[in-house]
C-alpha cells in the first residue's frame, strides 16, 4: 500500500535567479557574448541565460588565475588559505537551503537529496581540506610539495555542487588557483558559489569560473597555461582529453564513467539488501557514475530478491523534485532521456524483461519510470554500456567466482558492492573485485577523507583523501594519475 501525501513542495523564494549570467574572472562578472537556455528539466521552464564561454574567455580566466597564482595566493601560508575555506564552508551551511533549492531546480533531482545529501557534502568537502592546508608539509606527499600554478576543471552534471567542491577544495587547499567550467545543464549553482567567494573576500583570480559547452572545455583543456586538468565525466570525453594532453606536460585526473556491479550473496539479509539496491540505482535518478548499475544475484535468492524489489519499487514516488516527499525527480535533460530510451529499447530488442511500477509521468519534462530488467546475459549492450539513468540490469550467478568474473567482466571498474553476512566472504570478494570503491552492505556512501576513482575506463587518479590532496601538488606520491 502507498499512502496519500498531501502535496509538501519547498518554496523557491529563496533563489534568485537573474535573468542571464556572464562568466566569474577576476573576481567580479563579466558578460558573455552568446548565451544558451538552461532549464528546469523537471517543467522545461527556462530558468535563465548562461554565457557560452569562447577561446578569450577562456585566456582572460588564464591569465586571472595565473596572475593570482604568482601576486597573492602562492605568497599566502597554508594557515592563512585554510582560513579562507573555513569562511567559503561555513558560508556553504549558512545558504544551505537556497543552494539546495537553486540545485533541484536547474538539475531535476529531489529536494530531499540536495537538501541532505549534496549541500551537506559541499560543504564537508571544504571543511575537510581546509583542515589540511597547513597540513602539507608533514602528510607524507613528499619532501615540501608545491602546487602546479592554474588547475583546469571540466564538471557533469549529475552533482554539480558536489563536483565544483571535489575539485574547488583540495586545489585551493593545496595552493593552486582555478580556471572551472561547469555542465551546460547546471551552471546556476556554480555560479552563487562564485557570490560565494566574492561574500568570502577571497582574493580575486583565485577561483574562476567560465561557463559554456565542450568547446570552451576543450579550451581549457588546450591552454598552455594550464598545468593541471581535473576532469569528471564521460569516458568519452575523457579519452579526447588523454589524447590531448599526451603530447604535453600538463597532469590529469579523469572520474570517467562506471558500471557497478551490485553482488548479492545468498546469505545476505533479504530486506536491508533490497534498500540498498534500491538506493544502489535509483538515488539521483540513476545518474551516478558508481551506481549499481548491474545487480548480480546469487541464484537460490534471485526470485525473492527481485520480487521484494518490485514490491518497494511500486513505494517510489515520482515526481515533483521540489516536494520533499519526492523520492526520483526529473532526467536532466531531454539528451539524456534520448539516450535512456534508447539503451532501454535495446534491451528489449536482446531479449531481456523490463518492469516498472505504474506511477504517474508528467508530459511536461522529462521523465522515465525506475525500471528493471530481468534475464540480462553478459552478452546484452545493457550489462556492458553506462546507461545513467534509473534503469537496472539482473544477472544472476551459482558460484562466488562466477559472481567475481561477471562484476570485472567490463570496461570499467568503478564501484562494486558486496551483501553478505560472512566478513571473510566479503573480504575475498573485495580482493578479487577490480573496482575503485566497494561498499560492503551498504551502497553510495561517500566521505572527502576516502579517496575515490575508479580503474580501466573510469579513469586516471583518485580525488578525495591523501590521494586527492597529492594530484594537486608537484611530486605529491601516490597519484596513480598522469
Ligand atoms: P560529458 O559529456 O563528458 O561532460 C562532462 C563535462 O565535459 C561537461 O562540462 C561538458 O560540457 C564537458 N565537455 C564536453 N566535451 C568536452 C571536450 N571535448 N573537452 C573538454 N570538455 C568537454 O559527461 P556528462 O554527460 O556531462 O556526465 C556524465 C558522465 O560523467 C557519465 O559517464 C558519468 O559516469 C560520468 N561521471 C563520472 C564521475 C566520477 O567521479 N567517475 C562522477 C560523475 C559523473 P557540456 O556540459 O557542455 O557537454
Ligand atoms: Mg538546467
């Protein structure tokens, strides 16, 4: 039974939202020539104009960053640059609600998620590394590590808060400055952090912000005055990005895309196992590089599991992410449901079964139903391709070494969970997974003290952690980057 809720929607009186936005240089906003809609994918309301940023823009954020680099913020003790990410994250906490809300609206997700889940994490992500900036010397990243100079940031948008403050953070705290691009989608809340840093008096140039589309990231992928790319997306882009920068000496980190496998031992707890799948694929509509994309249930379980699972499928509620009973709001964009739709159909065309729970799609925004497939074989492009969307793909297996040879049998290696009552099961397991984070009973839990990033196709380096901190700083050890 789903009971009724009366409708509880969060006001968004909070936000204020010009009407167009220029770029973030030097402190101060400077407008933009060409601009592009953003919208609210959940009603396709035009939310605003963002700058779409050119090669100059580009060289004028440059060259801020650079100046800053050498005048102010190389110059400032780790004492004195930890004060200013104290001030930028307690300011974070103060205006918690209206990033949470300017969040949901331009990127689909729910209020409940932003609310306690993104802007929560922001803002741990700079109180962790603002702890560290005096910290440098004696954390074991080699003899007095220095920072690069201009880091290059390309985010997605899936979170784009938390992605401006997994790269934002430890690059400050590490000393560099910092030329960022964030997602064509969902540049709105990247731009009231740049508010941010001005309400923060940190030194002008030291975080800028150019926004626009892959041109004006490949733009900063390009500069020559740029030593360090830190870059989350697809490992589409990412590897245009590897072939760029091959020839040159700039370093990179690429969070590249995931396919996570989701092992279900038959000794795991029925009940806690179905949350945690659930929350595995549909947290964020499914757009989670980690997410646990493959369900890979052992088979004496596999009938139980998958029924329990549609039983609490059938509890989601769709709809409205500005409600605070919403559990899966809209798809980003309209692209990203092409795409969905797509892989789905594919699916059905290799013979596996898709189910969904009936629930209610407005026609207004873009929307897909949390969905399942059952029957998926290792052959099927649904177990081999990210579809990043709130869409899950079951296999099945008989022996734990099947489970392990299906998890790693796939590009990537990113993310993989394990259920099971046995620790040394567990322990076994981990060892045998090629994947960079696994949770043991619990799935998508993240920390800015736990390195995170992924092997094969999802990507170079870790950010977050001691490693995080090391791919921002010269002969800083145990980079596994470029
Ligand atoms: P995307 O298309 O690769 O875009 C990522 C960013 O790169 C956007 O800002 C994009 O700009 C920009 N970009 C596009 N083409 C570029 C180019 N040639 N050079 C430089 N920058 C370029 O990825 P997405 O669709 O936004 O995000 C989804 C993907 O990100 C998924 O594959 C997901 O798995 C991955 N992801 C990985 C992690 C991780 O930590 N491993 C975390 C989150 C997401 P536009 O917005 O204008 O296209
Ligand atoms: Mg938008």
């Amino acid at each position: 039974m789903t009971f009724e809720y009366a409708p509880a929607p969060e006001s968004r009186a909070i936000v204020n939202i010009k009407l167009k936005y220029g770029h973030f240089i030097n402190g101060s906003f400077v407008a933009g020539k060409k601009h592009f809609p953003t919208l609210n994918p959940a009603t396709e309301e035009v939310l605003s104009h963002i700058a779409l940023g050119a090669t100059s823009d580009v060289d004028k954020a440059v060259a801020a960053a650079q100046k800053a680099y050498t005048k102010t913020w190389s110059k400032l003790s780790g004492k004195e640059r930890g004060k200013y990410l104290y001030r930028i994250a307690r300011i974070l906490q103060e205006r918690a609600r209206e990033f949470a809300v300017l969040e949901t609206l331009d990127n689909g997700k729910p209020i409940r998620e932003t609310r306690d889940i993104d802007i929560p994490l922001v803002a741990a992500h700079f109180f962790y590394h603002a702890g560290w900036a005096d910290k440098l010397d004696y954390a074991g990243l080699g003899h007095s590590p220095k920072a690069y100079g201009v880091a290059g940031q390309i985010i997605p948008w899936n979170f784009p808060l938390l992605m401006l403050a997994w790269k934002v953070a430890p690059a400050l705290a590490t000393g560099n400055t910092v030329v960022l691009k964030p997602a064509e989608t969902t540049s709105l809340t990247a731009l009231l952090f740049a508010e941010v840093c001005q309400q923060a008096e940190l030194p002008d140039g030291v975080v800028n912000i150019v926004t626009g589309d892959g041109s004006t990231g490949a733009a900063i992928v390009n500069h020559p005055g740029i030593h360090k790319i830190a870059f989350t997306g697809s490992t589409e882009v990412g590897k245009k990005i590897a072939r760029a920068i091959a020839s040159t000496d700039k370093k990179a980190t690429l969070e590249l895309g995931g396919k996570g496998a989701n092992i279900v031992f038959d000794d795991a707890p029925i009940d806690e196992t179905v949350e945690g799948i659930v929350n595995g694929i549909f947290f964020n509509q499914g757009h989670v590089c980690c997410a646990g994309s493959r369900l890979i249930l052992q088979e004496s379980i596999a009938d139980e599991v998958i029924e329990k699972l549609k039983v609490r499928m059938s509890k989601i509620r769709v709809g409205d992410p500005l409600d605070k009973n919403t559990d899966l709001g809209a798809i980003n964009s309209k692209e990203q449901l092409v795409k969905i739709k797509e892989l789905s159909a594919i699916g059905d065309a290799e013979g596996a079964e898709r189910w969904s729970p009936q629930c209610h799609l407005s026609s207004k925004g873009f929307w897909f139903a949390p969905t399942i497939f059952t029957g998926v074989t290792q052959a099927h492009r649904i177990a081999q391709e990210e579809i990043f969307g709130p869409v899950l793909s079951i296999l099945t297996f008989r022996t734990p070494q099947e489970a392990i040879d299906k998890a790693n049998n796939t590009p990537f290696g990113l993310s993989a969970g394990i259920w099971s009552e046995k620790g040394s099961r567990i322990f076994w397991a981990s060892q045998q997974l090629k994947a960079g984070v696994i949770w043991a009973n619990t799935f998508n839990k993240f920390d800015p003290a736990s390195p995170f990033g992924g092997y094969k196709e999802s990507g170079w380096g870790r950010e977050g952690g001691k490693h995080g901190l090391s791919a921002y700083l010269k002969n800083g050890k145990e980079t596994g980057a470029k």
